[in-house]
C-alpha cells in the first residue's frame, strides 16, 4: 500500500492510500470510522492506529482494491507524508562508497578519516515540503545549492535497542526523502546542521510504501535528475551500513518514536562532487526516484 497526505478542495489536510492504479486516493476517515483528522500529524496519527490495532490495515487493503468514494489525483494537493515530523530528521552521512569518495575529495577534514562506524546527525524542519513544491532557494546566503536523492525510513512504533534481526517489526514503511543542502554553509561550520536545515531545505514523498511491499533487504534503485540529467544512480543495496544494522545501532540507548524519520544516505553523483561543481539554480526541476516507491519532483 502507498499513503499519502493530501489536500481536499476545501483545504481539509487528509490521509489516504493510493489505488493500485495510482489515479485515485481514498481517504482513511472514509474507510475507519473512529479515525479523526488531527491538523498536522495525520499520518502519524495513522502509524500510531495501525500499530494498536492490525483489523485497521485489513481494512484498508481491502479498500485499495474495492473502493466506493475517491478523489481523482488531479482534484487533489499531494503533501509530504509527514508535514510538521515529531523530531528533528535522523540523518545518515556518507553510507554510499561512491559518495564518501566525493566526500574525501571535497572535505578536508575527510581525507584522511577512515570510516569505522555511520556518521550521523539531524536535519531541523519545521515543515517538510512535498511533491510538486518549490525550494525557496536562499541564494543570499549560500548559491551552492545541492541535492541529495535518499530513502527514508519512517519508524512504526515506540522503542529503542532494538536488535538488528527485529529492526522490520518496527518499520512502518519507506518514502523518498532530498536532502537538500547549501554547501558552502556546510563547509563553513564544523557540524552539518545549519546547511542542511534552512526552510524548505527538506522534501519527502510523494508517498509512504508500506514495508510489507517492498523485499527485505532493501535493493531499490534509486536516482536523482537534474533538469533531464541523470546526476545519481544506484541501489540501495550498496549501503555502507544497511537499514536493519542503522536502526538497531541508532535506537541504542536512545528511543525511537512512531513516525520519526531516518534518511539512510546518498550515493555518489551530488552536484559538489562535479569539477567545477554543478549546483542547482534558480528555475531548476529536480527529481528524486527511487524504484517500487515513485518520483518526488521539486522546483528551485
């Protein structure tokens, strides 16, 4: 199943899963009768349901095939899945081979670093734009504007050391995450947070693929196109660190929550890694895909 947050004509902020055909949604509150609509957190309002209770799931997919009521696509506003996240974004740098060559090349406190455990750090959004949107470039502050195509894992219930082989009970399901960032902030502070989290620098979607639809291990293709320009192309099955060892290492000691964000890394091919670099600019369509879950299209 796909789930999507969306927009009515009325302005009502919904959720709702995709047909199989993927032109019409049906809303969730049309098919769960107790589910009501809470503002900006619906779909973990969602996650949280479906995790007390399974007959909820049962229902919706029999409504993804047997549906009465749905919009149109073309009727409605698709958003991030998760608008307004709990928590800052868990981030994981450099977990491609390709990308952390790039890296070692482009960073100087790289180059002579060995890799011995994921690097991570957290990305600040107060909202989390979606498919379609506009990336309110601040080319003021920074005109290195990149891109960075990732899967992202939304978590599905509450806990933390979580053992590697249990890590799939705990994960609702997989969506597209860009994690955009101004490259020349970046390189200027001695952590990553200011250059990945200015306004609008966070696009995800279009939807959440339930897990049990994807294989697991996890071998996605996944690409970013820069203006009609393949610029990455890869698989997620050439992870430095893959989604069961990240979670459980993550969730050490530390509590993860129904609808947190992990966004697993990006391979090689950003716009730093280019000579000269090849950054985004005003006018630009960027598109981050990833096989079995769909495009996220965005616009600077």
């Amino acid at each position: 199943m796909k789930f999507v947050s969306f927009v009515e004509w009325n302005n009502t902020e919904s959720v709702g899963i995709l047909s199989k055909d993927s032109k019409k949604v049906i809303a969730v509150n049309e098919i769960i009768s107790d589910f009501k609509l809470n503002d900006n957190n619906n779909m973990i309002h969602l996650i949280k349901m479906i995790n007390e209770n399974n007959d909820i799931l049962n229902k919706l997919k029999y409504a993804e095939e047997n549906f009465e009521r749905a919009y149109s696509i073309e009727n409605i506003k698709i958003l991030s899945p998760i608008r307004k996240p709990i928590h800052d974004i868990i981030c994981v740098g450099v977990n491609y081979k390709d990308h952390l060559g790039e890296i070692k090349k482009n960073m100087t406190d790289f180059k002579e670093k060995e890799l011995k455990a994921p690097i991570y750090f957290s990305k600040r959004a107060i909202e989390i734009i979606g498919l379609g949107d506009k990336i309110k470039a601040r080319f003021d502050l920074d005109e290195c504007l990149d891109y960075e195509a990732e899967l992202a894992v939304i978590i599905g219930k509450t806990a933390k050391d979580i053992k590697p082989d249990e890590v799939n009970d705990y994960i609702f399901g997989y969506t597209i995450f860009n994690d955009i960032s101004s490259r020349k902030i970046q390189k200027n502070h001695s952590q990553w947070y200011k250059g990945k989290s200015l306004d609008s620098y966070s696009s995800m979607g279009p939807c959440i693929v339930y897990k049990d639809d994807l294989k697991f291990p996890l071998e996605l293709g996944i690409k970013s196109i820069l203006n009609d320009e393949i610029r990455q192309s890869s698989n997620t099955k050439y992870m430095i660190y893959d989604i069961s060892y990240l979670v459980s290492d993550i969730s050490k000691g530390m509590t993860l929550e129904a609808g947190d964000i992990i966004a697993s890394g990006t391979p090689g091919g950003v716009g730093m890694s280019f000579n000269p670099p090849r950054y985004m600019k005003k006018g630009d369509k960027i598109v981050c895909s990833i096989e079995n879950i769909g495009e996220l299209i965005n616009f600077i």
